[in-house]
C-alpha cells in the first residue's frame, strides 16, 4: 500500500484512534474500569462502548503530518518533545502521560519516514512501558529494526498501532482505566500542540477546522478523565488544565449535515456508509487563544508542572 492517504486510512494512530466523527456521547449505564488509585465506588463509570467511541473521535497525529505535508509544510524536530529527563520520571501518573505524548511524536517521525531519528523515542516508549509493567506488549525489538533498516513504513505505523492497542486494551481490562485514560491525553495534547502551532504560519482550512472540531473531542475527553479527578492532585491538576483550554473553544461554532451516502463491501456484504459535512466557525482571536493555551498546557506537562 502507497500514497499518504492509504496509509492513513489503513493504520491511522497509536491507540487505535481514527479522524472520522461519531456520535460522541453515550447514554445510559456508565460503567468505567476502575483506576489505579481510584477507591470503588467513587468515580463516574463510563461505559467500554463510550470509551470506545471517545477514543475513535481522536484526531491522529498521523493525520495531523497527513495534512502538513499534503501542505508541503516541512517536517520540524522543534515540535518534538525531548526525551532527555525521561528515566527521571518516578510516577505512573507521570509516566502514562508522557508515553502517550511519546507516542503522538512517533507517529509524526513515522508519517515524515524519520525512522532513523524514532529509536530514540522507541527506546523511552519501551522504558516507560516497562515501567507501567506493560512493556511485553510493546514489540520494541521489530520496530526498532524496521525503524533503522527503513525498510516498511507500513509495517512500522502498523506495528506502532498495534503495540498501544494491546497496551490500552490490557490497561482497561485489568482495571488500571486512569492509565489509559492519561496515555490518550498525552496523544491528544500533542497532537493538538503540533497542529495549533504550524496553522499559525499556514492557515490552511482543512487544518484550521480540525483545530476547531477538537472543541467536541476535548468535551469528551474531559468526560474521561473526570472520574479521576478526586483520585490524586495530579488528576486533578490536569482536568482543570484541559478544561482552560475547553473554555477557549465557548465560541466556536460547529454544524453538521449530512452528505451523500456511500456503499461499501465489508466482510463479503454492502454496507452504506453516510457521511457527514462539518461547517466550524472560528475566528482568528478565537484560534490564537486556542493555540497558546494548547501550547501553555503542553508545555506545562512536560516539564512536570
């Protein structure tokens, strides 16, 4: 398979995210695994299903390098995130962030073909991961050889997928959900920040109105973490940064309407696709305050403030 959008549509993310919209809220029975630190009884629970489609709405920073080089805009090592002081991290709060934020800049070095510079990443992906006890799910060896010999990207993208897919799967599964739930803000946090700040020099629309879709998916997002807030000031520390950046999305506005449906086979059958049209009205005082939010939470998380 070639061509940027294949690949997109094929292994889009690192926790099994994809860029197309659902319904983003579930009603009914909320039923969340149970954190870590988080006593029975004393969180809101929300469904595997809703969580499911929470983690769907993610936009992948996959897609986010899709669209920037669809934009010929260059690839930029700046935007990563260092990985230096990583071993320094002591906390599964601390460490479940920062692998998923590790684990957005991977996608980004991956989408760019810049593998030679992810075994860095790789090899503090796999600490943190041993460091969670969920390294043996994390195939660190295949992509690290994929990643020098830059033979397949995408084997790699695939396997990359595939190694968060189990590591979110087991984490809910085993009720540690409050770590999941961090490694899928760090994915959205960084994603976030590397689209905020190139739009500013390229304000291109497709770009622009991801950027403004993200007022739903951090909505849901913030219906993620939320159970964990009286857990730890950390929890706590980060709802409320999320929630700043949430405040600045007020205004934006956003409609949808239906577009022309589309048949498809899948799995030997048609089945009829609709898609959907979203109009997102944005202004540029209201982006730039996003930006700089999304940038100021980023970098605030990094550096373990």
């Amino acid at each position: 398979m070639t061509g940027i959008i294949s690949k997109l549509f094929a292994l889009i993310l690192l926790i099994s995210v994809c860029s197309c919209r659902n319904s983003v809220t579930k009603q009914g029975n909320l039923n969340f695994p149970i954190a870590d630190s988080v006593p029975a009884g004393e969180s809101e629970k929300l469904s595997d299903e809703a969580i499911a489609d929470i983690v769907q709405n993610i936009a992948s920073p996959v897609e986010i390098a899709a669209i920037l080089q669809s934009m010929n805009v260059p690839f930029s090592a700046e935007f990563l995130t260092t990985t230096q002081g990583a071993d320094r991290l002591t906390t599964n709060f601390q460490k479940a962030m920062m692998m998923g934020i590790y684990g957005a800049d991977l996608g980004y070095l991956n989408m760019y073909e810049k593998t030679g510079n992810s075994v860095d990443v790789l090899s503090t992906i796999k600490r943190l991961a041993d460091g969670l006890r969920v390294g043996q799910y994390f195939d660190f060896e295949t992509l690290k050889r994929l990643s020098v010999n830059k033979s397949d990207l995408d084997s790699l993208l695939f396997l990359s997928v595939n190694s968060y897919n189990k590591i979110d799967e087991y984490l809910r599964e085993n009720g540690r959900g409050s770590i999941s739930a961090l490694m899928i803000a760090g994915v959205w946090v960084e994603g976030q920040y590397l689209a905020t700040q190139v739009v500013s020099d390229h304000p291109d629309k497709i770009l622009r109105d991801l950027i403004g879709e993200q007022k739903i998916i951090l909505g849901d997002l913030l219906m993620l973490i939320r159970p964990y807030r009286e857990s730890s000031a950390d929890y706590a520390s980060l709802y409320n940064k999320m929630e700043k950046i949430s405040v600045s999305y007020r205004d934006v506005r956003i409609t949808y309407k239906l577009g022309e449906p589309e048949t498809i086979e899948q799995d030997g059958r048609l089945v009829m696709i609709q898609h959907e049209e979203s109009n997102v009205e944005m202004t540029d005082e209201q982006l730039m305050k996003i930006a700089d939010l999304s940038k100021d939470v980023r970098n605030k998380l990094i550096s373990g403030k």
